[in-house]
C-alpha cells in the first residue's frame, strides 16, 4: 500500500475531459481516491478533432497502464502554394490520433464509480487542509485536494483569478472531417501518406490530415480525413460566426452540425478564392464544418492552498502547438510524481508542481503565439 492509500488522501477533480480524466489516473494509480465530477450528462460529444501525437501522451499510456493509443502516420509534410501545384516535400515522419480517440481510452481507464456525469462544482472553498466542493445539486464533498481542469472557460480559474480573462486572438478554427470510403479519389490520393499545408492568399493556413475512424480504426478505408483552416475574423463579426442555424450565440465554439448552412456556403466560396485547389476541394466536400474561437489563456499562478489548476483552466496554447494533449499529460505525471516523492508533505508536492507548471505552460503558451503570428500573418488579396 502507498502513503496516499493508508491515509485516504481523497480528490475531487472538475472537469472530465483530457486533462481531469489523465489527473484521475495518475493519482489513483498513486492510491488516492479520486472523483471525476463532469458537468456534461451522459458521454462527452466526440469532437472529431485530429492530434498529432507527442512524446508526453505516449509516455503518460504507458506509465500509468492505459490501453494503446490508434493512431495513424505520414512520410512527410508538403506544403502548398495558394496558386496550386504540387508543392515542396518535406521528409518528416509524423504520428496523428484523434480527440475522440485519446478521451475513450483516459475514460476507459477510469472507473464508473470514480465518475459522475452531469455533475458540476459550483463553488470551492478551502477550510485548513481540506477543500469543500459545492455542487449544482447542492451537495457538498470534501477532499485534501481540488483539481480544476474545468476547461478554458474554467469557473473555478475565474474565481480564483478574476482579473484573467480568456483573450480572443483575432482569428478562428473551421475544421471538418469526411470518412474515408467517400472522400473523391483524386483527393484521397493526394492527401494519403503526408501531412499538407496550405497558406492562404490573404492570411492564414488550411493544413490537412488522416486520423483514425470510429472506434479507433486505422485500416485502409476506415480512417477520416480532417482538416483545419485558420481564418481571421475581427471581433466585431464574431458574434455572427458564432450563432448557429437556430439563432443561438455560442460562447467559444460552434459544435458539429449547427452551422448555418449559409455560413458553410460563404465558407466553401471564400476556399475557392483563397486556398490551393486540392484544399479547396477538401472544403466543398465537407457537409458540416464546425468552428472553434481561438483562444489565448495565461495565469501568474496555478495554486491556491490545495486547490489546483490544471489543463485549459490554467494556459490554453494556440492549436498551432500541437502541444495542449502533452500539456494535460505532462502536468498529470509531475502532480502524481510530486506527491508520490512528498508523502506527507502534501504543500511542499503542490508547490513543485505550480513551478513545473508555469514553466512549462509559459513557455508552450509563448510558442503557440510565435506560431500563430507567424501563420496567420496578413498578406495582400492577390
């Protein structure tokens, strides 16, 4: 038995999603007792997304026991011209899975019972060493520590910190998926086997890629061809971008399916003028492309006593990172590593981590801007 097991060190974590459900593994592999509160009821919506894989994930499934990650690879990236062509072949080995894929295989890792769907904290109060979790339904539960990873809209960051605010970095994400079988051949052909980059004519990049299917199939045939096209938008017009086919106004995103198809259209017409033909394509055949805000999160602090903040609820690094997976991973393994060594000294553990954290999350956070200013770059309408 571990120090943490004799001692019933419990946790309550916010948010079931990436982050919350690695901090749920690696602390309960420590011995801890662990609860997942998840405000969405039910299963999380599959987001579709496609991941390139990094060293910290893979790491963090094979440390803490969690079944192999589907994944499929290329040869090489290829990057394109807007005028068409080609394109320059870059040699480069690369490894690409899916959200949908890496959140069932955390969750499968995490037991029913450690899991409570369609349950959402509410307040956090910390009272000597313990903290007191309020939720929607007006229970109260209590734990010798509080992980928030809430996610980038984290109420719990805004409690803790509220004057940082999620900052809108001047551009959005459209991206889409088609399954394999009915992607057009002269599109298959040229996507398979490479991870390809578009720039845009005026400012921006599509970038394009297979992922696994449903259920993690990676077989010829059975995987997904996703895509993602970084577009500006001026704040003044993102409201509009936002509001879906029934007139809704979406906070940060707008989920598979609810776009208008208006928006798609005007979406399809405006790749047409400004991407390489192939990508432009990839566009029109997509029937439902979805939208995501870019976002831009970085906090002076993760910890407040033995309340913690983990994931999006801490920094949110610009996808162009490929780097917010490894992050969740990569904080879930000092956090458990730091507690493991510490034993007893549970504020000592916690004050390593902070450090960790804000080193690591600083430095991606700086990265995805450099990346971003650096792809998004406005350029003159040829």
């Amino acid at each position: 038995m571990s120090w943490h097991a004799d001692h019933d060190f419990t946790v309550t974590i916010s948010g079931g999603s990436i982050a919350g459900l690695c901090n749920a593994i690696a602390l309960r592999r420590l011995g801890a007792t662990i609860r997942v509160h998840e405000r969405v009821p039910g299963p999380m919506m599959a987001r579709g997304a496609g991941i390139v894989v990094q060293r910290e994930l893979t790491r963090f499934f094979a440390e803490n026991g969690v079944r192999p990650l589907p994944f499929t690879s290329c040869r090489g990236r290829r990057y394109l011209d807007h005028n068409g062509g080609d394109g320059v072949l870059q040699e480069m080995p690369q490894e690409f899975t899916s959200w949908e894929a890496i959140h069932a295989a955390l969750r499968a890792a995490v037991p029913d019972e450690c899991y409570r769907a369609g349950s959402e904290v509410t307040t956090v109060i910390q009272t000597g060493s313990k903290v007191s979790a309020t939720l929607g339904d007006g229970t109260v539960v209590e734990s010798d520590l509080f992980v928030a990873a809430d996610g980038s809209g984290s109420a719990t960051r805004r409690a803790m910190l509220p004057d940082v605010e999620a900052g809108y970095a001047g551009y959005v994400a459209w991206r889409g998926t088609l399954d394999e079988r009915v992607v057009p051949p002269d599109l298959l052909s040229f996507f398979d086997d490479l991870f390809t980059f578009s720039e845009a004519r005026s400012g921006g990049h599509m970038l394009a890629y297979f992922i696994p299917g449903k259920d993690g199939a990676v077989t010829t045939g059975s995987r997904r061809l996703n895509w993602v096209w970084y577009v500006h938008v001026a704040l003044a017009d993102l409201a509009n971008v936002l509001t879906d086919r029934n007139g809704v106004r979406h906070r940060s995103s707008l989920p598979r399916g609810t776009t208008p198809q208006s928006t798609v259209a005007a979406l399809k017409a405006r790749a047409l003028r400004e991407l390489h033909p192939k990508m432009a394509a990839l566009i029109s055949e997509t029937r439902d492309p979805f939208l995501q805000t870019i976002l831009d999160v970085t906090v002076p602090k993760t910890l407040f006593g033995r309340i913690l903040l983990a994931g999006d609820a801490a920094f949110v690094a610009r996808p162009h990172t490929a780097g917010g997976t490894a992050k969740a991973a990569y904080e879930a393994s000092v956090l458990a590593r730091a507690l493991k060594s510490a034993r007893a000294n549970v504020d000592v553990a916690l004050q390593s981590t902070e450090r960790l954290q804000l080193e690591y999350g600083c430095a991606l956070y700086q990265y995805g801007l450099a990346l971003g200013n650096r792809w998004s770059r406005e350029r003159s309408t040829d």
